[in-house]
C-alpha cells in the first residue's frame, strides 16, 4: 500500500465515524498487513495520521469529549468512563481534561441508572440488592457510592 492508498482508506473510515489516532492507527496497520502481505510500514502510517491532523479530520481531543458525552448518555459510571476512553488509546491527558469539564453529580447519575433497570422501589432481600450492586459496579460506579445508595 502506497500513501495515496491508505490516505484514501483513513478517509474512508473517517467518513463513516470518528476515530481517535490510537484506534486509526490500529485499522490503518491491519488494513496494511493484510493488503501487504504482513509487511508494515509504520513510519507512512504516522505519515498519513499526521496528514489527517493537519487538515483536522483527525482530532482526539474533539473525539474524546463526543466519545465522553456518549458514555454519559449510555449511562456509564466515572470508572467505565476512564476505562473505554483509555482502551480506545487516549492519552491520560486528554482524558482528565474532558473529565474535569463534565457537570455530573455521580451518585444522582447512579441513582438514576439503578432506577431505570430496576425500578424506583430499593431491594429487600439479599440477592436482588447483590444484583443490583454488582450491576451498577459493572457500569463503573464507586463502592461507596453504591453503599451511599443503597444505605442511605
């Protein structure tokens, strides 16, 4: 694969949605292994990355808010939050940043979230409380936010 050829790729994917530079890079270096026959040239890829940065098609920290805000949305907890964005491969910075400027009282948000799958009404036996609380650790809740919730 030439420069021209995987520019256009980068374009392709970055037409149907967002990437951040990480997860581009990792799509642009199979796209190369498997048109190259398992030759890599990381070096043109960086090449073509700095390209799209250039031109602002690519942006990681426009991403990383629009990736943070969706996770909100989906009704994701601060530690699932830090955990999606850094598998996604955004720098520690980046992440922090956008965490700093969000406006989120997280025990209302966990309260919230155990309210829509489970109802407003608390437990009261054992393994439906368990259940809820392993549920709501699932989706990057505090420990003691839980406890908070559910020992008011």
């Amino acid at each position: 694969m030439n420069e021209s050829e995987l520019y256009q790729y980068a374009l392709f994917m970055l037409s149907r949605r967002d990437y951040g530079k990480a997860e581009l890079f990792a799509r642009m270096k199979r796209r190369m292994y498997e048109k190259n026959e398992g030759i890599i040239d990381e070096p043109l890829i960086e090449l073509v990355l700095e390209r799209l940065s250039e031109q602002h098609f690519l942006d990681d920290d426009r991403v990383a808010g629009l990736l943070m805000q969706g996770y909100l949305r989906k009704g994701y907890g601060p530690l699932r939050i830090k955990q999606e964005m850094r598998q996604k491969g955004f720098p520690e910075t980046i992440v922090e940043k956008h965490f700093a400027t969000l406006d989120v009282d997280w025990f209302e948000k966990a309260a919230l979230v155990r309210s829509k799958k489970f109802g407003d009404d608390l437990p009261h036996d054992f393994k439906e409380k368990s259940k809820q609380i392993r549920y709501l650790q699932y989706r990057g809740f505090f420990g003691d936010m839980i406890y908070e919730l559910f020992n008011g």
